[in-house]
C-alpha cells in the first residue's frame, strides 16, 4: 500500500457504500468466549460452512491479523419493516439486510483489491443466508458427515464468508473501536444495524 494514495484509496470504497469506517487492524477485537456464543445458543452451530466449527478459530483469526495493519469496518442500516412490531417481516427484512451485507462485504472486498490491496478479506455477521438451507445442513441431514473441507460443496463459494463472531470477533468492541455505537434490539419494530469488517493491508 505504499504506492497507494490512502484518501484516492477510501475514496475508490465509498463509491460503493458511504458509511465505512477505517481502523487499525490491532483494533479488531478477538476472543475465546466468542464461540461460546455460537456454540451454546445459534441454531446455525455445526450447520452453516461460515460458521463454527467450520469457520477459522480465534487462534487462526488472532495469526491472520496480525499480517494487516489496516481493515475497515462497514455500516449497513435496514428500516424495520413494521411500527407495530410485527415478528415475521422483521425476521424476513433482517434476512435480507444479511444478505445484502454479504453482497456488500464482497463487493467492498473486489474493490479493495483492485484498488491497491491484494490482502484484501471480507467478513460479514451472523450465519449466512445466501441460500434458504445451507448444503452443509442438507449433508447432515442425509446422515453425511461433514468437515471443513465440504466447503465445496456451497453453492455461492464466491461470495461466502465466514462471519466474524465465527472466528471468534468481538463484533461489539470492534465497532465501538471504529466509532459505531452499537445496541442491543429490544422491539422488533427498532431499526436493525448489520456490520461487516474487510480486511485491507
């Protein structure tokens, strides 16, 4: 990135999505209690290729990024659909603000990486909803076992990624370190805000 003009470089970005926010990448937080989250509580464990126990752990994720020194955080705001606090067109708006972000985060990727970051990674959050059942759930429920490696098997390889909470991100403190302020949702009729992180030099 030496060669690059930073501000040309954010610029180039945000003529895809406005609301990013650079940070250094030490200021992405991981840990091990993470997963637990995962684990003990999301229906998505064991059942989703961008999730745990497929997805990169906390000590994978700690050694990857420490060969960047910058990512960039991404914003994305969804409407509720509903003042009246309807359940189902929240979850279906929720489903389509993550998969939106997944797009994003990609999009956001190529065009880091065409822009003068070659390290470019993104990362989006929570499980993935590219498809309306993911193929590793459908190998399961034929009795077939599944490992990482049946990563093959998605049928969107090129825009899936694993989510950061997966590999263990502290998605609130890492926020919170780009200048976001992030809160938990108590109505269904409250606005949703979905983050993504790329990883860029």
């Amino acid at each position: 990135m030496a060669d690059v003009n930073y501000e040309r470089f954010l610029s180039s970005l945000k003529e895809i999505h406005q609301d990013i926010s650079p940070i250094p990448a030490n200021a992405v937080v991981v840990a091990d209690w993470v997963r637990f989250k995962c684990m003990y509580g999301c229906k998505a464990y064991g059942r989703h290729f961008c999730c745990p126990p497929f997805a990169p752990t906390p000590d994978e994720t700690r050694k990857v990024l420490s060969e960047y020194e910058m990512a960039m955080v991404i914003k994305l705001v969804s409407p509720s659909p509903s003042a009246t606090a309807d359940k189902d067109l929240a979850w279906e708006a929720a489903n389509k603000a993550k998969t939106d972000l997944q797009k994003l985060i990609c999009d956001m990727e190529k065009k880091a990486f065409l822009s003068g970051s070659p390290k470019a990674f993104g990362m989006a959050s929570s499980p993935c909803h590219l498809c309306k059942t993911c193929a590793a759930e459908e190998r399961l429920d034929r009795g077939l076992s599944v490992s990482r490696s049946d990563i093959a098997f998605c049928r969107h390889r090129g825009l899936v990624r694993p989510s950061m909470e997966a590999c263990g991100i502290d998605v609130f403190s890492t926020v919170k370190n780009a200048g976001y302020d992030p809160g938990v949702l108590t109505s269904y009729s409250q606005d949703l805000e979905v983050y993504g992180l790329v990883l860029l030099y």
